[in-house]
C-alpha cells in the first residue's frame, strides 16, 4: 500500500473528520511505531503499528451512514466527562463506532448524521462546498421587517458578521413567532446568537435539513435510521455538484 497521510488514514478507518483526526494527533493521542506521532507524517498502514489511545487502529469498516432525531438535553459528543447524556446511548445498538457530522448544541433538536466515513464527513463540513442547513425556529417576540432583513443579510458577533442565510416567517405572534433560517456556515450557536443580537431569543431550535436530506416525520425523538441508498447517493450527487 502507498503510503498515506496519517490523519487520512485515521479519518478512513472511522476516527473523526479529517480535522478531529489532526487534533488527536496535536493532543499526543497517536503513537505511530511506538513514537508519539507528529501532523503530516505518512504511515504505511501495512508495515506500521499505530495506536490511538493505546489501542490499535484497525483496517477501514464498511462504510455506513444514518441519521438521529436528536431531542433536546443531549451533547453532540462521543464522549465527555461533564455532560449527563450524550447521542452516543441513543445509538448504542448501532453495530460499528460512528461519529456525528458537526453539531447540534445540547438545547437543540433534530436531524444529525452520523458515519464512519471521515472523508466524506470532512468534505460536508468544509467551507468551500457550504452544504445548506435548515432549520424551524421559535423565537422570542414578532421580528420586524429590520430584525428579519438583519438576519436576511448578516448579523455582527464577536467573531465578525455572518453571512447572507434565507430567513421566512412562517407564522408571526405577539409573544412567540416561527422562523425557517437556512444556513450555508457553521458557527458555535449560530442561530441562537443571531437572534438574540437582534432582539428575539431563540425558545426552540430543530434542523429539519442537511443538505439533501429531510428530517423525516415518522422518525421520532431519540430514534435512528440507515440512510437509504438514494440519500447517500443524493449527498455525494451534491458533493461533485459543487466540487
């Protein structure tokens, strides 16, 4: 076998996405050949021994995708010492590891993919294919027509200003309105920071999409389903389309 990057071979095999693999191996976490391992180097997974987190990493599992109705009070997360429940007991009769494919944050709903294949995680997470995220929005209050154009063309945080994401008001109420916003960025609570700047918390937050795929109305909180072979299709059709 030619020899390959590491962090490749690790996103292959069902570690991460390519940059979750680039932080196990910043973080010391990967020994290739007893040595801790450096970012970039090239292994040849035939002749050498590599280790993450003292166990070693296997050759690549079939490739599988699904997605989770993610409920409310659950991390995004395949491990962490400091929140109560994580999506990973959701999935716990999957038959192979899996990791989800970015984020919802721990108040938030709705669909999550998730899949042991980090090439294809790492291109939907990338910035340059900018794989459209929809979601149903409760907020706070009626937005006016300068709140929705605010959303409609960029909101200043912290980090500087969103981009241009599709807003429509679906229904408008004194004390409470839905929104559908789609994204085309991924930024750490996005919407909810958006909404707040422009004086409309969020009260409740579910993706309803992921790029091609549609949160499916017989799926129920806190359960999963296998991809059908045409939404695997569909995600890799968008994937060359904006190649």
């Amino acid at each position: 076998m030619e020899p390959i990057r590491l962090q490749k071979w690790l996103a292959r095999c069902g570690l991460g996405s390519r940059r979750a693999c680039e932080q196990l191996i910043e973080q010391g976490r990967v020994l290739v050949n007893g040595q801790t391992a450096t970012l970039g180097m090239k292994v040849d997974p035939e002749r050498d021994t590599i280790l993450v987190d003292g166990k070693p990493v296997r050759e690549p599992p079939k490739t599988v995708y699904l997605m989770l109705h993610k409920p409310r009070g659950f991390v995004t997360t395949r491990s962490d010492p400091h929140a109560k429940r994580t999506i990973m007991e959701l999935i716990a009769d999957v038959p192979v590891p899996v990791f989800p494919v970015g984020r919802l944050d721990a108040d938030s709903e709705g669909l999550l993919l998730l899949t042991n294949d980090g090439a294809l995680a790492n291109r939907l997470l990338h910035p340059r294919y900018k794989m459209p995220k929809i979601y149903r929005v409760w907020v706070k209050g009626m937005p006016s027509e300068a709140a929705l154009k605010a959303l409609r063309e960029g909101v200043m945080l912290e980090e500087g200003r969103t981009a241009p994401a599709k807003v429509r008001l679906l229904k408008a109420a004194p004390h409470e309105s839905l929104l559908e916003i789609t994204l085309r960025e991924g930024r750490k609570r996005q919407i909810r920071r958006m909404c707040q700047a422009v004086g409309h918390p969020v009260r409740r937050l579910v993706r309803i999409a992921f790029g091609p795929l549609r949160l499916p109305r017989d799926l129920p909180p806190g359960k999963w389903r296998w991809l059908t072979q045409e939404e695997i299709e569909a995600i890799k059709s968008t994937l060359r389309e904006q190649n």
